[in-house]
C-alpha cells in the first residue's frame, strides 16, 4: 500500500537506484581511457594496464566482466590485448564503442613505431636502439610478471583454478599445444567438474569454494536439525537467551555473495552492466553488414597498388586464422616478408621485433615498420588495419551472445576454469621473455626495479617506462 512504511522506503530508493545508473559512457571517455592505457602497456603487460583502468579507475567493469573478455581476447585469434579493447569497447558502446578503443590503444604505439621506422630506413642503424631494446625489454619482464600475478589473484581463487593453471602452463610449455586444443582440454575438464560438483558436494572442498558447504550447513540449522540447535533451545530461556547470539554468529559465517542485498546497499552498476547486450538475428545482420562495408572499402583502397594488395591480403589471412597471441603470428609473418616477397632483408626485421619490443602495444604492431618498407605511410595504415581487423570484426560478432552466455552460472562456472588454464599460459610467455631478455645483472635490476614500483607504489605505468628508457640510455651504452 502507498501509505506503509515500506512503500515509503521504496519510494526513496528509487532515486538511489536512477541516480546510480546514470547515462552510458560517452565516445570520448573510451577513446581518452584507451589512448591512455596504449601509452603504457607494453606486450601482455596490456592486460594488467586495462584491468586497472576499467576495473578499479574507471569502474566500468566489474572484475568478472573483465575476466570474461580476458577469456574472449584468447580465444580468438591474433594479438589478445587488441581482442581486449575491442570487446570492451564494444560491451559499452557497440561498434563506435569498439572502433573507439581499439584506435585509440593504437594511436600511441602506431605513432612512435611510424618514427622509429623512418629514422631507421632513412639514417640506416640507431645505435640508441640496442640500448633499449635490452633496457626496456627487461622493464616489460617485470610488468608482465605483475600482470599475471594481478589477473591470478582475480581469475585464479580456487584448487581446481591453479590445477587449470598450471595443465595451462604444461600444455603449452612441454606439450606445445595451440589453443583450441587447449579450449578443448579446459573445456571438457571444466563442464566435468561442475557437473560432479552437483553430484558430490564434496568437491566443492577444492572445486568450488567454501561458499557451497557453509550454504548446505546453514540450511540444515536453519531446518532446525533436532541433533543440533533445535535440541539446545527448547527451554524459552534458553531461546531467549542464546538464539540472537547463534543467529548473529550465523549471520557471519555467512558469505555475502548469499544475503540478498537490497537496491540500496549495491556499491554501484557497472557501466558495463547497464548497457543492453547486441543480440537476436537483425542486430547481427546488421553488424555484419556495417564490417563488410568496412572490409570492401579497405580492399578497395589496397587494390590500387599490388604491393599494398599483397600485403593486405597476406595480413588478413595470418590476423584471421593464427591463434596463440601475437607471438605465434612473428614467424608466419617473418616468413611471408622475407622469404616469400623478399620486402624486409633478415636483418631489417630482426631490428623491426626489436623495435615493436620497445614501444608500447602489441608485438604485431611489426607490420607498420612493414607496411612503411612497402609504401610510406599509407603502407604503414594497410598494415596496421588488416593485421588487426579479422580479429576485431569476430570480437564484435561474437560480444554479445558471449557475454548474454556469460551470465548463466553454469557457463561462468566453465569460463572460470578455461580462463585459469590461459592465465597459465601466460606464464609461458614470461618465461620465454625472461629467458631471451636477462642476461646479466643489470638487465635482472630493471626487471626487478619495474616490477616493484608498479607492484608497491602508485606510479603510473607510463612514468616507469620513461625512467626505464632513461635508464637504459645510461646504463646499456
């Protein structure tokens, strides 16, 4: 009734609740966020930089969320942190959403990669790159190391998390799988354990969480169990008395997660939250349309040069059919640039890894150096856009019936295990790095000095890549 006390509360709820929701995240904050994390994410250190950003800065994720896209951006070919952007993107503003921050984490590292190439194939070698390269790649050990650490305390949490985790870590070290392989073995092993979760409860000791067993004993003394609390009040005195007290420490032993929270004690609504998934047949027709539209423009404009036809279409295929991060892409498109065009010498592009190593983005942002070999700035563009877009227009299709699967427990229950597998797999890559990047003491202290300083203090990732690169101008000569 409108006149009782709790129609009176709800009634002064629903200001709290509108006032949270508030208006969608305008173009121009996504493109400033995203520009800000490009400047300072180097490699898989990407992940990490955009999870502070969207998680906690920004909050327009929740941590799940985030973990979700995270899972995506691996599933699907080419370079994870540019899948990343996309996806976010695209969960908060659609195709514009999309467009805004993948060009955006872009700008910095296309720009900076553009002016090394230059200064490099027109003044011939720059001896200040050696210098960085050791310096910075061994900066970018240290942030990647901290990215892990940081996406395993979000998606790594229980027993059967590190026991995906580590499987990750093995199928890719020693039994060199790819990755729908490993999406299979996840997979399967994942759905297989949430299946005999329901079957035995026991499972839940290392499957699951704690969250299950206090749940299921707390129904059994709120049934009022006669071998329990129910025989220990039947005295009125004694309800009287003890009763509060057994429901107080009840209700701490109590997860959260399980007490239905009213509307007004929700800490917020993501932005991400808040925004209606891009779903049904229509929506992506027309998705589907506007990037065929995208796809027939750029080949159009690279069919006005062969060699730029060559090299689109050539970066099309790798961007669209190698799976395992932008590291497993280095040697199909080493092979497709020197020995089966002849574009790049040996030696060009072993400086152009070097020098995609130490700018920001990922380390396929290589095919600007290529694309500017092959013709000047126009060359660069090619490169960049056809690298990225196949796994950009898929990141798209897919969002919204991924995240629309997402908010069943079940498949959530699944990803959680498939995510855990591939943070595993990212410790492959650490190791790897570690292994070709330091080699003397020096290199080792950088390493370490990054990881601390972003992992102990509030400096901004952007701030300790310019002392690293300071650094190493002095230090590695």
């Amino acid at each position: 009734m409108a006149g009782t006390p709790a129609a009176a509360d709800q009634e002064e709820i629903a200001p709290n609740i509108a006032s949270k929701i508030g208006p969608p995240v305008a173009l121009w904050q996504i493109a400033h966020t995203f520009l800000l994390i490009g400047l300072a994410s180097f490699s898989l250190a990407a992940l990490d930089e955009a999870r502070r950003w969207v998680t906690e800065k920004r909050k327009w994720f929740t941590e799940d969320e985030y973990l979700q896209g995270v899972g995506l951006a691996q599933l699907l070919p080419g370079a994870p942190s540019v899948n990343l952007c996309a996806y976010l993107g695209f969960r908060l503003r659609g195709l514009p959403g999309a467009a805004a921050a993948t060009l955006s984490f872009l700008t910095p590292c296309f720009v900076l990669m553009l002016l090394l190439s230059h200064l490099y194939l027109k003044y011939g070698a720059l001896p200040v790159i050696s210098g960085l390269f050791r310096g910075l790649g061994a900066l970018v050990v240290g942030l990647v190391f901290n990215t892990i650490l940081n996406l395993a305390k979000s998606g790594v949490k229980t027993a059967f998390n590190w026991l995906m985790a580590v499987a990750g870590f093995a199928m890719v070290f020693w039994f060199r799988m790819g990755v729908l392989r490993i999406l299979l073995v996840a997979g399967s092993a994942s759905f297989l354990v949430f299946i005999l979760m329901h079957r035995f409860p026991q499972l839940h000791r290392w499957a699951g969480s704690w969250r299950g067993l206090w749940t299921k004993q707390a129904a059994k003394r709120h049934s009022g169990d006669a071998r329990g609390t129910a025989a220990v009040v039947r005295s009125p005195l004694v309800t009287a008395t003890l009763n509060p007290i057994w429901d107080r420490l009840r209700g701490l032993r109590k997860p959260r997660t399980q007490e239905p929270a009213s509307p007004a004690q929700a800490d917020f609504i993501s932005a991400c939250g808040r925004v209606p998934l891009l779903t049904g047949w229509r929506k992506t027709l027309s998705l589907v349309f506007y990037l065929a539209l995208i796809l027939t423009v750029d080949l159009l404009l690279i069919r006005t040069r062969p060699d730029l036809m060559q090299m689109g279409s050539t970066f099309l295929r790798i961007g669209a059919l190698v799976f395992g991060s932008g590291y497993a892409m280095l040697p199909f498109i080493r092979d497709s640039v020197v020995h089966q065009f002849g574009w790049l010498t040996n030696q060009q592009f072993a400086v152009s890894l070097a020098l995609s190593l130490i700018t920001p983005g990922p380390v396929t942002i290589i095919g600007v150096f290529i694309g500017y070999k092959v013709h000047g700035v126009v060359g660069a563009l090619a490169g960049m856009v056809n690298m990225y877009f196949p796994a950009w227009a898929v990141t798209a299709v897919v969002a919204g019936p991924y995240a629309k699967a997402g908010q069943a427990r079940q498949v959530r229950d699944v990803m959680s295990g498939i995510v855990a597998a591939f943070i595993g797999t990212l410790a492959v890559v650490l190791v790897r790095l570690a292994h070709s990047t330091l080699v003397d003491a020096p290199s080792v202290a950088m390493a370490v000095g990054a990881f601390a300083m972003q992992r102990f203090s509030r400096i901004d990732t952007v701030w300790i890549v310019l002392l690293g690169a300071l650094v190493s101008l002095a230090v590695f000569r």
